[in-house]
C-alpha cells in the first residue's frame, strides 16, 4: 500500500497567520508557550454524534512541515514587506511541539476537544488553518458515512462520489474517511493504491449506448470480465429491456459455470423497479444476483426506500456523501486555551496561564485551561454514560470513584456515578516535535470505530430524534470558566 507524504504544505495557511507570526517575531513574544484546541459547536446534520477522522494527513502535514526556498521567495514579495530576518527564522522552522489527539473512528460531541496542540506561538499559531482544514472536511464525511451505514445495515456500501467531489484531494480523503465509517469499497482507484481500499466499479452508459443492441453490449462486457459482472439496465428500458437483456447474460454465463454477480439500477423508481427486477431474477433462479442501486442517495432516501420495501442489496453513494450535501462544513474551530504568563518562572519551566474568549453569543465563550477528555464506561453494563472534561493541572483522572455529572449549562441539572471506566480521549501523537503514536492500520481504525459504536446505547445513534448524550464539565474547570467570565464582564462594566 502506498503513503501520501504531504510536502510543500507551509503556505496551506491563511495569510493572517503568517502576519500573527511576524508580528511575534518583531515583538519577540514567538517562543511564548501556548495551548490550543480544536473541537466543534454544533453536530453535523442536526443530532446525534460525529465520527473523528483526519489525523493520518495532520500527522503527514506536521512531519513534513518545511517552508522550502521558493515558500520564502513568495513570502519576500509580499506587500507586507517582511523583514529579512523572519523570512531566515522560518527558513530554519521545524515543529517542536506537541500534538494530541482524539483517533480516527471515535466518536465524539461538541465541546470536548479532538486536537490539542501545545507549543511556541509561532508554530501552534501556523498550523491552525490546515489542521482545521484536514479535520473538519474528514470528520465530516466520516459522520455522514456512518450514519448512512447506520440506515444500511448489513447491505453493501460503495464510495461513488469522485466525479462530484471538490476537487482530487476532498475525493481521495473523502473516500478515506467513508471506509473509516463503514463503507465497503470505493470506485476511485487512487484511493484504493493509496489506502488500501478495496475498489468496485460496474459499466457506464456509454458502454451500453456504444453497441446497436443492449444485449449486445452485455454480452461484451461479460466476456471480456466474466467473473465480475454486475451489468446497469436503466440505459433504455429496465424491466422491458434491461433485466430480460441481464437475465438471458445471465443464463449463458451459468453454461458456462459462471454467474452473473449483479444488476444496477441508477434512476426511476428505486423501490419499485427493484421489487419487479428481484420477481423477474428469482423466477429464472437467480436469487444470488444481486441488486445494486445508485441515484443521489443518501441516508435518508435509503431509509426511505428501505421503508417502502426496496429489494436492494448494495448502494453506491456518491454527491450525497462526498460534499454533505446537507451540510456541506463542519465548522470546527481552534482556539487558545492556555499561554505562558509574564515574569520569572521559578524552576524555569514556564507558568501557563488560562485564557478565555468572550463573545455575545453565549456558545461561542471559550473553556479556559489545558484539559483532557474522558469516556465514562458503566463497568456492568460496558456502555458509555457521558464523557468528562477537566483541567489537566490540579485535577486528577477520575478513578471509578463517585463522580459528578451536571450540565454545562443548567448546572442544577446533574447526577453521580460510580462503578465506572474512565477512558481517556487525548492521546500523545507528537510530543516536543517528535511523533510517539504508531499510527494504526486502516483496516485497525475500521474495526475501532465499529468498536465505538458497540460502546453507545441505540437510542444515542438512531436517526431519528437520538437521545442527547452527555458531555460535562468537571466542577473545577467549571468553577474556573464562571470566575473569568465574572472577571472579564465585571470589569468591561467598571
């Protein structure tokens, strides 16, 4: 299997960073300590959960992260009119920080951190825009994967969507980020040299439409691929024409101690069409030729055409799934959370302080201070219960031990626990600019999310109206974000 490495990425950034870092640089504040998170607001698609995805490519950028000669020529010819001397210091920039991470295939919820980076201000500020980029774009695909598998259940999925992606990159990772979730193979190839994917592909129209007859065609393509023929029957007429056409293949092949695998249908009444296609295919013995369905779908016209009856075995999904159609961005956000304090520092280690960003809008104020995430785990029944946010200074893990649970929000709300795991979300992948985390096979990440999944009650991932799951606050972190709040808007109003 081949590996992408992610080179001449430097510039992959918004220009306000690079104005941030030299406005660091001419201050002399850029090798201030600083922590940053990333996480998101809002669920994708309205309810339920997200799927965690993109760490493999943020692991490529940050290994291959150079500013190469011709980066630092284009930065020269700014109107900014940088100075020579910062221009040297990137030409000399390595990332030496740390990086955690939630890994691919978990699943996650809003406000709890799925990045946090610690490092100088002039590289954790650099690398905010492409890891928000790589993140946001995969989970968000891997979310909208799942959820149809979820629709799907056992019935084969197929990546169909590279003609309609945004570009070659949103389709190689996109179709990534779906096997992650459950998807069975994929009809881009690179992808599949790339990853590891397994690839499936049938015949276009233009197949059919190349020959006088549409039986003619078929029979060609069964000879040149006799042993991987799935034929689509919509070219003209699908049950007057197309599955008789498939049918009569069908026969020659099974003379032939063959079989025909497969039809596809890619337009008209899905349900309908498949229910008489699967009568005419089991009249002539054929109830191991499968029916594959294509045309826009999406988790819920499945569902849908699942409702009404549809005889299909395999959908390939393609606009839907590739651009979230319905929700086309995940807006995850990266935000300070930390900072090295002024003055002496004692033993020499730098003092971090927390910081806060207060907005208008009530969801948009910040959790102040460095903080860890965890996955609380009933021990009798192995189903998650919520998960727990504190501060990684000053508190411990929790331990199985009585423990508080209360709303972020409408703290009266609340309950404790005991009897529990607690498993613990953030993991180290870089740590002072050298990566400790082995990142896992694909196939690995596929198994662990399916694993996720196991760990969640049913009613926390159905579709329709999913019950809220709970993501908490210790009470300290708690306590510290109500007392900056206090602080910052009770001196705005002296």
């Amino acid at each position: 299997m081949m590996m992408q490495t992610t080179t001449g990425m430097a510039l992959h950034t918004d220009k306000y960073q690079i104005n941030m870092m030299y406005a660091h640089w001419v201050n002399g504040t850029h090798n201030k300590k600083t922590v940053f998170e990333a996480f998101f607001r809002k669920l994708p698609f309205g309810n339920g959960y997200a799927v965690s995805a993109g760490l493999e490519r943020i692991v490529h950028y940050i290994q291959a992260l150079r500013f190469e000669e011709d980066d630092i020529a284009y930065l020269g010819e700014q109107e900014e009119n940088y100075d020579p001397g910062f221009l040297e210091e990137l030409r000399r920039f390595r990332f030496t920080g740390s990086l955690f991470a939630v890994r691919e295939g978990t699943l996650v919820f809003p406000n709890e951190p799925l990045l946090r980076v610690e490092g100088r201000v002039f590289e954790t500020q650099l690398i905010e825009t492409a890891l928000l980029n790589f993140m946001n774009y995969q989970t968000l695909i891997a979310t909208k994967a799942s959820r149809i598998k979820q629709i799907a259940g056992e019935d084969g999925l197929l990546e169909f969507g590279t003609r309609r992606a945004q570009e070659a990159d949103a389709a190689l990772w996109g179709a990534r980020a779906a096997y992650v979730a459950g998807f069975d193979a994929t009809s881009n190839m690179l992808a599949g040299k790339m990853f590891g994917i397994p690839t499936k592909g049938t015949h276009a129209h233009a197949w059919v439409q190349s020959f006088a007859e549409e039986e003619e065609a078929f029979e060609r393509f069964a000879k040149a691929l006799p042993g991987q023929v799935t034929l689509l029957v919509d070219t003209y007429d699908t049950l007057s024409s197309g599955v008789p056409n498939a049918i009569r293949i069908g026969k020659k092949l099974r003379e032939q101690g063959k079989r025909l695998q497969g039809i596809r249908l890619d337009s008209g009444d899905l349900a309908y069409l498949s229910q008489q296609a699967r009568i005419m295919l089991d009249a002539e013995g054929m109830e191991d030729v499968a029916i594959v369905a294509s045309n826009d779908l999406d988790e819920n016209t499945i569902l849908n055409l699942k409702a009404q009856g549809a005889k299909i075995d395999t959908w390939g999904v393609g606009t839907q799934l590739i651009t979230a159609a319905d929700q086309p961005a995940l807006g995850g956000v990266y935000k300070l959370v930390a900072r090295e304090a002024d003055g002496p520092q004692g033993d020499g280690a730098p003092r971090m302080e927390p910081t806060i960003k207060i907005s208008g809008n009530p969801e948009k104020v910040t959790t102040p201070g460095r903080k860890d995430v965890y996955r609380i785990v009933d021990r009798k029944t192995g189903k998650a219960i919520a998960d727990y946010i504190c501060l990684t200074e000053g508190e411990k893990a929790p331990t199985g031990e009585r423990l508080k649970l209360f709303h972020p929000v409408h703290s009266y709300l609340q309950k404790y626990v005991e009897g529990y795991d607690a498993l613990p979300l953030l993991e180290a992948v870089f740590k002072d600019g050298e990566q400790v985390m082995e990142l896992p096979a694909l196939e690995e990440i596929r198994l662990f999310h399916k694993r996720q999944l196991a760990l969640f009650w049913p009613q926390y991932l159905r579709k329709l109206n999913p019950e809220h799951y709970r993501v908490n606050l210790s009470e300290t972190a708690w306590e510290l974000k109500m007392s900056m709040i206090h602080a910052h808007t009770a001196s705005e109003t002296e």
